[in-house]
C-alpha cells in the first residue's frame, strides 16, 4: 500500500513513517517542518519528504497521488497557545483537515485523523465515553471536534472512508521537551536528566491517560484497515488503564532517573481539563487495538532513550 502521513516530521508522524517502511509500505511524508524535524525520518530514507503547508490545497492533492490511505497527523498542538491564536489554530487544523479530505475524496483514499481526548472537556462520569457530549474548553478543542464533524461527513455524503482517533496523552521515545509546550513526560524527564526543577502546573493532583507511542502507532495502522462498521466514527486511543496525576507522574519519572526533585509549581493553565480517562472498548471492539504498554513500562523505556540519547540539555 501507498500511505500519506501529515505531520511526516513531528513525535508521531515519524513514528509512524518508521512502522509503516519497517513493514514494507510506499511512504509518502508531508510537512513544513514548522515544529518537526526532518531528523525524525533520518533513520527511514525510503520516505519521500514532501516540504509544503497541509493549508496548500493543491500540495496536500499532489503528495496524495496514488495513495490508499491518508494518515493525518498534522496540526498545530497547544491549548495554551491556541487561546493566544484561534485564527491560526482554525486555519491550520481546520482547513488543513478539508484539504486532506478534499484530496482523498478524488482519490478515493481512506482518511485516519488525529483528533484529541481535548473535545471532552470536563466531565462529570468516568472512564470517557465516545457517546458523551463534547464540551470542548479551547479553541484547539474545537478544531478538533470540527476535524471529526468533516470526517463524519465525508464518509455520509461522498463515501469516503474516514475514522478519528482521540489521543490521549501520548508520550514516549523521540519526543522533544525544549519546546515551550513540550509534553508533560518529556519535560519532567528532562528535568529530573538534567538536574532542573520541574514545573507543575496547579496543584498536581490533575490526572491524565497516558498512551505509549508504539501502542498509538498501532491504532494508525489498524485504522488504515478497519472494517466499514468504524467508518465515520470516532474511537478513543488511550493507555488502557488507571489514570495518573501529575503528581504520582513525576514520583514515577524521578525514581526512573534515581533522583528526587524539588517541583516550581505555576498556575493552572487556561484551558487544561482536571481529568481525562478513556474508555477503549469500542476501538478494542471494531479496530481491534489494545494497549499493551504500561506506564510504568512506558515511562522506563521513555527515561532510558532521553538518557542514552542525550537529548536533554
């Protein structure tokens, strides 16, 4: 099969590309290596690099030719910055995501989109349904609940095989904590590497689903191929287990690392939610994932590549 990945170069993206050639796939990569690096994909040259905005209708239909399935992992990232800038969240996220439709549409390609835990806001039930009502809390929210909308509607009225994955908290190997929004794994194990004080945001007692990078990848992969009962829906991807508090999170990270640090805590964010816990039985039941990593597994192996990369600094 030929694939398109959006978002080629980011922490996913290229996580992605590198299973996708590991298992003998044509893989086309489309970024503008705005926030990713084309270093992701130095181990993969068998993927071909198409440098380009997914808001460029005519590139995002020229990196689809030939492609079966598109797996749309670009978008702009951050709550926090989203607040800051709703025009170009919208733009990016949302006009990115026609673009991607409107090629798979003349190419008759299935569409996996990267949609986010975010559009459930705050709930008052838990473990997080796929049925609940959306209450989305940020501007980056709702572009992805209108991602979802546009994939709903692409499979009703052209019949294009589409399916949304909301992401819980992935983390793992390869992810970059000098941003300034950097994931909250990477950038306590950075800190706890480096001898920094972690910040926490709040009072830390927040907690979050956290999914390990390989068991994401796997929920792309079988997406690509889910039968026509999980087209048009949304599936919750999540690490299928209790949920951790930010808290309990650094104890983890630190004892990783053999150190006991001295947290900075900030204000609570705008836009953070105080809990997040995905129910995975209707992705387990129709696409057929199942999370295998653990997070005290996926915290180890996310500690051990930090330090034998030596990527903190």
């Amino acid at each position: 099969m030929r694939y398109l990945v959006t978002g080629a170069a980011g922490f996913i993206g290229s996580a992605i590309c590198h299973r996708l050639v590991a298992e003998g796939h044509d893989v086309v990569g489309f970024d503008d290596l705005s926030v990713g690096s084309s270093e992701h994909l130095a181990g993969v040259p068998e993927v071909r690099l198409e440098e380009a905005d997914v808001r460029d209708g005519d590139a995002v239909a020229r990196a689809a030719n030939g492609c079966d399935a598109i797996l749309h992992q670009a978008a702009m990232k951050s709550v926090p910055r989203s607040i800051e800038e709703p025009e170009r969240y919208t733009d990016v996220n949302v006009l990115g995501t026609l673009n991607v439709l409107l090629a798979a549409r003349e190419r008759s390609a299935t569409v996996v989109f990267a949609s986010s835990s975010s559009v459930y806001g705050d709930q008052d039930r838990f473990p997080q349904t796929e049925e609940m009502v959306p209450r989305p809390r940020s501007p980056y929210a709702a572009t992805k609940l209108a991602g979802e909308a546009y994939c709903r509607a692409w499979w009703e009225s052209y019949g294009v095989p589409t399916i949304a994955l909301r992401y819980f908290n992935v983390y793992g190997p390869g992810q970059d904590p000098a941003s300034e929004y950097a994931a909250v794994v990477s950038r306590f194990a950075s800190a706890c590497l480096t001898g920094a004080r972690p910040t926490i945001y709040g009072d830390g007692e927040q907690s979050r689903d956290f999914a390990f990078i390989d068991d994401v990848v796997e929920a792309n992969v079988l997406a690509a191929r889910a039968p026509k009962e999980a087209f048009g829906r949304a599936f919750n991807i999540g690490g299928g287990s209790e949920p951790t508090s930010v808290k309990r999170l650094l104890e983890l990270i630190a004892a990783s690392c053999g150190v006991e640090p001295e947290p900075v805590y900030e204000p609570e964010r705008p836009g953070d939610i105080r809990r997040s816990e995905a129910d995975v039985s209707l992705a387990r039941g129709l696409l057929g994932v199942e999370p295998k990593i653990g997070i005290v597994d996926g915290l180890r192996r996310t500690v051990d590549w930090f330090r034998d990369a030596g990527r903190p600094t």
